[in-house]
C-alpha cells in the first residue's frame, strides 16, 4: 500500500505565515520559487515509491510466468522423451513418459496463464501523484490569482 505522503501544496498552506501588505513583490517572488521547488521535490519522491511499489509488484507476477515458462521447457523435453520412446521400446515405456509430459505441459500452462493475469493487474501509473499534481496546480493557480 502506497505511503500517505502530504503534498508540498499542504505542507505550505500550513506553515505558511501571513504575508500580509509587508511582503515585497521580491519576497512574494521567492516565496513562489521556493514553493515551486519544494513541491517538484514533493512529486518526484512520491513518483518513486509509486514506481517501486508497482515494479515489486511487476517482478512477482513475472517469476509465476517465468516458472511456467520453465516448465514449459521441460514439458517439450519429455514429448520429445516421449517419441523417442516410441520409436524405441514397447508402449509401457513411452506412455508412462507421455503420461509425464502431458502433466508438466499442464502445469506450466496453469502457471504461466496465472503470471500474465496477474501482470495484467498491474497499473503502472502513479495515480497518487498525478492527482496530488492537479491539486498542486489548482494551488498554484490560486495563489497566482
């Protein structure tokens, strides 16, 4: 679960003091500047926990398929087992290895079809950021007002 992380907008709105008539128009200037950095700072770190979190999430789902795949490997040699098996011996031999290989092909299926659902599930865009950007451009374009 993403951490709750505050963005810059209301961290400012709480501890900003009031400016008031006292302010100069340099003072006003620098104050936004600073604002403006502070929260591209903000944005950047929570883009990166999204990410992160996502992409841990990404690499779990990819190891399922990745198993399937494996298997899948091993599921082809016993076919092949399987044939020579055929060509070679009395049917007890080759169906027992067939009877194997069409198990080992069943189970990497299984697993390679629960890996890519899985994949699938993964949103990949930060969705905490993006909104905690609109509400920082809204805050912006307020104060700019």
């Amino acid at each position: 679960m993403a951490k709750e992380i505050p963005s810059h907008a209301d961290r400012t709105r709480s501890s900003r003091r009031d400016s008031g008539d006292s302010a100069s128009f340099a003072e006003l200037i620098q104050n936004i500047v600073s604002d403006l950095q502070g929260l591209v700072r903000s944005e950047i770190q929570l883009a990166k926990t999204e990410l992160k979190e996502d992409a841990t999430q990404t690499g779990r789902a990819s190891s399922l398929l990745v198993g399937g795949m494996v298997l899948a490997f091993y599921a082809v040699g016993f076919l092949l087992l399987t044939a020579v098996y055929a060509l070679a011996t009395a049917m007890s031999d080759w169906l027992a290895a067939l009877i194997v290989g069409v198990v080992v092909a069943v189970v990497a299926g299984i697993l390679a079809m629960l890996g890519y659902q899985r994949i699938k599930q993964v949103n990949l865009m930060p969705e905490q950021t993006v909104e905690t950007v609109r509400e920082d451009v809204e805050w912006v374009k307020q104060q700019t007002r």
